[in-house]
C-alpha cells in the first residue's frame, strides 16, 4: 500500500494529545497498514514502523540509509507488551522498568520468535523501551502493534530534536511527520543489556550508570563507551562500530581551561573553522564561536548538542574544535555522542 513514489509527506503539528487525537489517530493507522510515521520522544524523534511487518521494518533501512546489520529498538506503550517479545524478562529487568519506565532507558533481552528478525538484525536478543513522551505512549497505544524505530536522522547525520531536523532528513521518505516541539531530553537513550552474563551498559544516556547501579549493584560499561573500539574487536551494540552524530565538519574536542583554549584558537583560526564552546565562554574565545549550554549544566548540553551539530552544517563550518564537556552522569551521554562526532580525536592542552 505504501510502495508509491514520491511520498507526499503531512507534517501534523499536535500542542496536545486531547486536541491532536484525531491526528495521532491518522498517524496510528498509517502504522498499522506498514506505513512510516516520525514522531517525538523524550530522548529524540524517532522513525516508526509496525515492528510485527518486515516490510514495513525494511522500509525505515531504506528511509534511513542504515546499514543492515544494525538493530532497531521496538517501542511499547504498557507492560504487558513486554513478556511476547522476550524469552525471559529476568527480575533485573523488571525491577528497571519499574523505576525508570516509562522514560529514556532501553533493554535488551533474549528475543522471543515473535519479533521479525530484520528488526534484530539477526541477533537473538531484542532491545525494547517504553517512551515516558506523552505523544509517543499515545500513538503507540492507538496503533495497537509494537512500533520499532531508530532516531529519526538520516544514518550517519546527528540525531533529530526537532521536527525541522526529521523534515530536512525525511521529507519525502515517510509518511507522517507528527511534530511535538523539541525533545526534552536530547540525547538518545540509554541502552543496558541484561542479556549476557551480568549488566552491560552499551550507550549512556538520561538514565545515569549510578541511577542503574542503584537498582542493580555493579554495570560494566562496555568499552566502546568511551573508548575507540578495536577495528577487529567484538562490539556488543553494533550501532557503536559506525562513526555516528557526525556533521560534515571534521570535529576535534579540545580538554584545558578556556583561557589556553582561546589562545589556541587565536592560533588556529581560519576559514570554515569554528569553536563549540560553554555559555560563559562566548565572550572569551574569538569568533566565529557557538555554544552548547553552560559548563556546568550537562543536561541542558545534551538539550542542544544535535540541534548546534547540525547548525553547524549549515554554517559550511569545516572543522570545528569542541571543548570537551565533563564525564559524569549525564555528561557521560554527551561525551560519548562528541567524541563518536569527533572520530574519536582529542586534544589535551
Ligand atoms: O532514544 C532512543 O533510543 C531513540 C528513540 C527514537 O527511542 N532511538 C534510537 O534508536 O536511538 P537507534 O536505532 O538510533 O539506536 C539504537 C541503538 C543502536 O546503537 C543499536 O545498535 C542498539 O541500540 N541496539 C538495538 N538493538 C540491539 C540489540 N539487540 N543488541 C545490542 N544493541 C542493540
Ligand atoms: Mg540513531
């Protein structure tokens, strides 16, 4: 039904779900009938297809130019969704969910035969979340299906924030745009398996490591968290092996005090290249200079990290020197998603 080309796409626009219920409706039974619906969560937008129709699962691949071999996460709207997609749900998870969903944790867990394997990339695990976004839990709810959708962003392009961000990657590729304003949160969410042996954290996010230690005693955090993973080593969370976030400027995080920053970039000043900094630096590094929050302040960076990567595109910016962003709960999340922009590279003045 949804194989025509080109698409036309509706961008519905819904201030609330009382008053957008007849859009979020539409927008359901567009999933429903193995259509591609981009909508907000409290992480980043997201591109959503019924997770029970490979071929609608096929179709968010196309959409998004994203390698194969990459899972999708499936979303659900209650509990009981939960228990047909897993083999087991052992009690760590259960005791997760019942602090943190919904909201912006993702587990992953033995696979059930009911999820088509397109959707695990073959893998015989699943990754599942409950999004806390009201819109989100509402268009799940009202499609009936379980809906897998990866961030909404043309692969290798940063993560959407805005409907804006899913026009400019999407227009023309999916169905239904629902646009709910920015995403309160910014960063994608965080990933932990329950699968292997003991917790394994695979991607940082809102849901801090100590918020999950203080469920489940000790998480490992998987190497390719912070670190570059070996070309040849094992990576548990295949998304982590592509060079992600990146705009098209070649991005190079820089750690010191702003004042060896700012004569480091009087030095390296030239066309096309610009410096990512704090608020309170504006005024002390020289132009042209953006900012993504206060210094302090991680959860407000990971609010505008896509959005500024993306300004930055649009600027022509070439390269860009980023002052590296503290380490700790949340800024754990916008460090990995900078250093994965940056390739990895890193300056230590
Ligand atoms: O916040 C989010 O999680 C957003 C919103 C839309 O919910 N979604 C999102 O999806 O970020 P995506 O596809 O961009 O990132 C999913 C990550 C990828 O790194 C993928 O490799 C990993 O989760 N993943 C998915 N299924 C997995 C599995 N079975 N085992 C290990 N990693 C998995
Ligand atoms: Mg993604």
């Amino acid at each position: 039904m949804y194989t025509e080309k080109p698409i036309q796409t509706k961008v519905l626009q819904i201030s609330d779900i009382t008053r957008g219920a007849a859009r979020i409706d539409l927008a359901a039974r567009v999933l429903r009938e193995g259509g591609l619906v981009a909508f907000p969560t409290e992480t980043v937008y997201g591109i959503g297809a019924n997770a029970m129709d490979p071929d609608a699962v096929a179709r968010i691949f196309q959409a998004k130019g994203r390698p194969q071999d990459n899972p999708l996460i499936v979303h659900i709207a209650e509990l009981e969704q939960l228990d047909p997609l897993v083999r087991e749900a052992p009690e760590p998870a259960r005791a997760l969910a019942r602090v943190y969903w919904p909201g912006p944790l993702t587990m992953v867990l033995p696979r059930s035969g009911i999820v088509p394997d397109i959707v695990s990339a073959g893998l015989d695990t699943v990754a599942v979340r409950m999004p806390s976004l009201p819109l989100a839990r509402e268009l799940i709810r009202r499609s009936g299906v379980p809906v897998a959708a990866p961030s909404a962003n043309r692969s290798g392009r940063p993560s959407p924030t805005t409907a804006g961000h899913c026009i400019a990657d999407l227009d023309g590729r999916v169905e239904v745009i629902l646009d709910g304003g920015p995403c309160p949160v910014g960063v994608e969410s965080t990933v932990i398996s329950l699968a292997g042996e003991g917790p394994r954290l695979l991607r940082p996010g809102a849901v801090t490591l100590a918020q999950l230690e203080q469920v489940l005693g000790k998480v490992w955090v998987d190497p390719a968290v912070l670190h570059h993973p070996e070309d040849d080593a094992k990576v548990s969370s295949p998304g982590m092996k592509y060079k992600h976030y990146a705009p098209k400027a070649q991005i190079v995080l820089v750690s010191g005090p702003v004042d060896e920053f700012a004569a480091f970039m009087d030095a390296h000043g030239s066309e096309g290249t610009y410096a990512l900094v704090f608020d309170e630096d504006l005024d002390k590094v020289p132009p042209p200079c953006l900012s993504y929050g206060p210094e302090r302040d991680s959860e407000a960076q990971a609010r505008a990290l896509f959005a500024v990567l993306r300004r930055l595109d649009d600027l022509g910016a070439t390269k860009v020197y980023a002052r590296t962003p503290a380490k700790s709960d949340v800024g754990m999340a916008v460090y990995n998603r900078l250093v994965r922009a940056a390739a990895f590279t890193e300056i230590v003045l």
